[in-house]
C-alpha cells in the first residue's frame, strides 16, 4: 500500500507561518511539518503545539544550518557572531575545505536537543534550501540518523549538482 506525506517545511520561522502550517495540519491539509528550531518563530512555535494538546504531533527537524543563529555558536559555519552563512557561502567554504564536519554534526545535535529539551519526539528529519544534499554535509550527520533511528527525507543522487546556485521552487 502507497502512503502520500504531504510535509510543511518552516515550522518556526514565523509566526505567520506557524499558523498557516498548523491551520493546514488541523484541516487535514498536510500529514506533517519540519520545525526550523533556531529561527525567530521558534518559541511561537512551541507555544502553539502545547496549545493543541495532541497525542502525537508528526514533526520533524528541518535542519538548518543556512540561515539564523547557530544554538553551538561560532564554528567553522557561522560567522564571527555565530550566524549561519547561507548557502552559497557554505558551500564554497565547504569545497574550499575549511569546514569542520564536527562542526555541522555539533549543531545537529544542538538542534535535537531542541526536541528533547521541549518533550518532541522528531518523526523525521529534512533540511533547509536541501542543505542535505551536499554529501558532506549528510556524511557529518549521518551516523547520529542512524545511532538515534530517525528517517531522513530521501533525495536522489543527481549527476551533477550546481550547489551554488538555489534550488528551484
């Protein structure tokens, strides 16, 4: 038997977004929502799902390490004020070798922790601006996927990525 998901990404960057995203899941609209835990949104957020007093929610963690404030700090891909750098610049650095993969598996978890900390329990995992399909940015969080059992949203080799540019919407 086939199974659609139909999944909300930015869960947590606004607050105009979180209530279009719960309105959805509440309609039967969507079947599940990413939560983007770093962004200004977030505390809205969590406020609203206690709100809803449901048994089980099926969010997930849209990892995001492209834009917003990293919960570990200044590393390797943040700023000097531990703001993400955004894409293009991330990946260049990453192509350059100057950043840490221990770096982007700490903030994973950082992120996690998020979820722990706020009794959530993530369904899943995806990324922001499909951040997660630079292979070396899914190699640093791959083996804590695996030690903590979380799926990942699927994403199919492709022959050639252009990682500078955004992808299209």
């Amino acid at each position: 038997m086939n199974y659609l998901i139909i999944n909300a990404d930015d869960f947590g960057l606004c607050e105009s977004v979180n209530d279009s995203i719960l309105a959805l899941f509440l309609d039967h609209k969507i079947t599940s929502f990413t939560f983007m835990v770093n962004m200004s949104g977030s505390e809205d957020a969590l406020k609203k799902i206690n709100e809803l007093k449901l048994k089980v929610i099926p969010v997930g963690l849209h990892f995001n390490i492209i834009r917003g404030k990293s919960f570990f700090g200044k590393s390797t891909i943040t700023d000097e004020q531990g703001f993400f750098l955004g894409r293009k610049e991330l990946f260049k650095r990453i192509l350059l070798g100057k950043v840490k993969n221990r770096d982007i598996t700490i903030e994973f978890g950082e992120q996690l922790n998020f979820f722990k900390r706020n009794e959530l329990v993530p369904t899943h995992v995806d990324s922001d601006n499909h951040s997660l399909s630079n292979p070396f940015i899914f190699k640093a969080i791959k083996h804590v996927l695996i030690e903590e059992k979380i799926p990942c949203r699927k994403f199919l080799p492709l022959k050639f990525v252009n990682f500078y540019k955004k992808p299209k919407r």
